[in-house]
C-alpha cells in the first residue's frame, strides 16, 4: 500500500522550488527597505495562545485548530496563523523596551487550519506576514497596507483591489452588536447554520457571510460607522487621508469584519481584481489594540497583515505572470573517452570550489545525448574533453548561445571562464 500526502497539503517539488526561493528572497529584500526584521517562532504553541489571542468564537479556534496532547499532558496546537506567535514573543523578550521603537518584525512559514480543502485552500499553506507593534498612527495603518501593496506589485500582480473599513474600539461594538442581534434574530432562520451559531457570540460576522450574502436584510443592515465615536472616525478619516496621499487605490467596505476577534480599528483585504475567480482573498489585516494586554503583555497597539503564498502563486498563475526565474548552469563538461571521463571528475569539482555552477554526465552517455542535457540544463558553456585532446593539455569550450567553439588550455580554464562570465 502506498502512502499519500494528508489531505490538504502539497509537495514543493524541485521544479517549482525555484519559485519559492524566489519569492522569500525578493520578499527578504522587500522588506529591508521598509525596515522590517525577521522574527521566526516556533510552529507549535500553547493552544491557549490561540484561544485567548485569535478568540474562542472564531472559526479558527472552534473549528480548525490542529490540537494535540504532547508526551507531558500539555495542550499544544500547529500555529493557524502568525500573529498571536508573534505578540507572545514580543511580550516575552520584552521587545517593547529594545531601543528600536516601534518594532516592525515579519515573518514567512508554514500555518495549519483544519479547512475543507478546494482551491486556494489548504491545511498547511504558508503566510508571509509582517507586525508594526507599539504605536498608534495613522502613517503606520497606511504604510502597512502600502506594503500590503507593494509586495503583490514586485511581483507584477497589479490587478488587485484594496478593500478597508474600520471597527472602531470594542466598546463601541458593544452596542451595535446588540443593535445586530436584534436586527437578524426574528429572521435568523433563514440564514445558514453558521450565522445561526454566530447570532449570539459574534453576530458581526453574519455580515461577511458568503452563502447569505444576498439577503434582503442584509442590504438594510445598521453600519458599524454610525456607532463609532468621532475620535475612531477621526483616525479612520486619516487613514484614508494617507491613502490617498500614497495614490493606492481603496474601496471603503463597510461589511468587511475579518474573521478573527483581534481587530480594532483599521481593518483591511486585499483581493484578486477577477470576477472570474472565486477564491479572491490575498491578504487580510487590521489594527489589534488589545492583544499585547490580553496576551499578558503591557499597554501597546499593533497593526499587520497575512499573505497566503499558495494564493500569490496561484493568482500569478491565474493572471498568466511569470516570475524572472532563470538559474542556466555556467558549465556543463561533455566527455568522449574514458581518460578524459575520469578527468572530468577533478575539473568538475575545480570549477565548483571556483564558484561555478558545473555539473557533467554519470550515466556514460554517447557525446550527442550529453550535449542534449547541456542545453537541457541551460548551460551557458560546455567544455568538451576528449583523450586525445587531454594528452596534449587541451580542450573546446562552446558557448551554448552563439554556438562559437575554440580551443584553449586546460590551465586557463578558470581565467577564460571569468572574463566571459563578468559577473562571477
Ligand atoms: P487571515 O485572514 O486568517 O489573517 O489569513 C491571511 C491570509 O492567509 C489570507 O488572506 C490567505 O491569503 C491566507 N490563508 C488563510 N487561510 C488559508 C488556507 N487555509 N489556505 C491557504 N491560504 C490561507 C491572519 O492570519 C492574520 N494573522 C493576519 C494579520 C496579521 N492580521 C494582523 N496581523
């Protein structure tokens, strides 16, 4: 009997490898220039972690989590998502007294949610996600989402939409979520059974319900902006000020409430601009003043954001873009005889040491068959070494581009090599 990957999970393999390393590493340099530094915490974490920071009414938590008792009885769960990871480290290396305030810290790896599997989603996948912890400004909500931005721009996906809105202080849901409870109760049978289960704990994620989002109460529903004190308006206001100043373009949407209880405040999705495609969310984030208190940490603010990379890559898929991804081999060594076969062993491993990317044949293949994989490989030269050739200390180099071969040395190799390949 063979054994398959769990549901919900995928393969990286070598040939689409390339395009992962690509992203973390355009991602790393992204990410410099808006100075952020990497945090990297553990994959696994006390499952009251998640119940206290992502909230024990959210999906997530009621029904996703990957929890399991370890060797010494303690509740430990996959970390479904990074920011709850993140504020326990913060608080716990007291990173809100380091001298470098306020901290930008991102991170990239792999997240696990017990989800019905289709396109787009998974039960491992893999968030990029960055945190700006311990001020409260406007410039950061905006600069969080211009790097939100940003990143599916470097990547050459400009057909998306940003989609914001704001859910003030919790106080101030207080009311309004009464105010809901009463507006959907006489009716809530005719609502699926999750916003059935959500009436009474979170009755605000009714409205990002995709089965009923059509609905006729759902076209008249009260909106959270007109419970929001002036201040919250305020700093919404600003908000959308810089935005605007920033030339991003945004859609103020009022029924967007995220799917976590962190959230104050700024709240915002970025989307595939497709109407073709279902699964459109990219990206999710939002301002949490709570969290560092409700984690046990001191008085700060925070804001970030989460980006699915299986979603990046399938929506680049999706919109036909490809990634500049070309990784030629400097040198591939073709063999005829098996003196000069034995020999290529030594240069190989020359070339290497050098810091050549070079690799050869070990399968004994006929010259033509080898020369086949050269260009199979991208190799931008191939040395050709035959035994006559070798007794008198020679060899031909063919560059694979313009097909001219010559004869040099084989002691200026290395020297030819470097004038023709100027960046090594
Ligand atoms: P989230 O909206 O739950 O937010 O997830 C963020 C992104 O992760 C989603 O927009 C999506 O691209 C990706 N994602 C989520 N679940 C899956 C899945 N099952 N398969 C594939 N991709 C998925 C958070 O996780 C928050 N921690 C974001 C945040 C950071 N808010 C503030 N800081």
């Amino acid at each position: 009997m063979t054994i398959s990957m769990p549901r919900g999970t995928q393969d990286i393999l070598p040939s689409s490898s390339d395009k992962w390393q690509y992203i973390e590493s355009t991602l790393h340099n992204l990410l410099r220039q808006y100075r952020y530094q990497e945090i990297r915490t553990p994959i696994f974490e006390s499952t009251a972690l998640f119940v206290r920071g992502v909230g024990d009414t959210t999906d997530i938590v009621q029904k996703e989590m990957y929890t399991f008792q370890d060797k010494g009885g303690r509740s430990i769960t996959l970390r479904p998502e990074g920011t709850a990871g993140t504020i326990r480290s913060y608080i716990e290396h007291k990173l809100y007294a380091d001298v470098t305030q306020p901290q930008k810290l991102y991170y990239m790896g792999p997240m696990f949610r017990y989800e019905r599997k289709q396109k787009g989603r998974y039960r491992q996948f893999n968030q990029f996600g960055v945190e700006v912890i311990g001020v409260q400004n406007p410039q950061v909500d905006a600069e969080v989402i211009a790097l939100a931005v940003q990143t599916f721009k470097t990547f050459g996906l400009n057909n998306i939409k940003v989609l914001v809105n704001t859910l003030g202080e919790a106080s101030e849901r207080q009311k309004y979520n009464e105010d809901l409870k009463a507006y959907f109760r006489p009716h809530i049978h005719e609502f699926c059974s999750d916003c059935q289960a959500r009436l009474e704990k979170n009755p605000m994620r009714i409205l990002d319900c995709k089965v009923d989002a059509n609905h006729p109460l759902m076209k008249t529903v009260p909106s959270l902006h007109d419970y929001l004190s002036p201040e919250s308006q305020a700093y919404f206001d600003q908000v959308i000020n810089y935005l605007d100043m920033l030339e991003i373009p945004y859609e103020i949407d009022p029924k967007l409430v995220r799917g976590l209880d962190y959230y104050t405040h700024t709240a915002f999705e970025i989307v595939l601009d497709n109407p073709q495609i279902e699964l459109k969310t990219l990206c999710g984030g939002g301002r949490y003043n709570g969290l560092v208190e409700m984690l046990g940490g001191p008085q700060q603010t925070g804001i970030g954001f989460g980006l699915g990379v299986e979603r990046l890559l399938l929506a680049l898929e999706d919109e036909n873009i490809s990634l500049p991804i070309a990784s030629p081999l400097d040198v591939y060594i073709v063999t005829l005889g098996e003196r000069a076969n034995h020999y290529a062993v030594k240069l190989l491993n020359d070339l290497r040491i050098a810091g050549y990317s070079a690799e050869k044949d070990y399968f004994d293949k006929k010259m033509k068959a080898q020369m086949k994989i050269a260009s199979r490989y991208n190799a931008q030269y191939t040395i050709i070494i035959g035994d006559e050739e070798l007794s008198q200390g020679s060899v031909q180099i063919k560059n694979m581009l313009n097909f001219e071969q010559q004869q040099i040395e084989i002691t200026n190799i290395e020297q030819f090599l470097k004038q023709q390949l100027k960046e090594k």
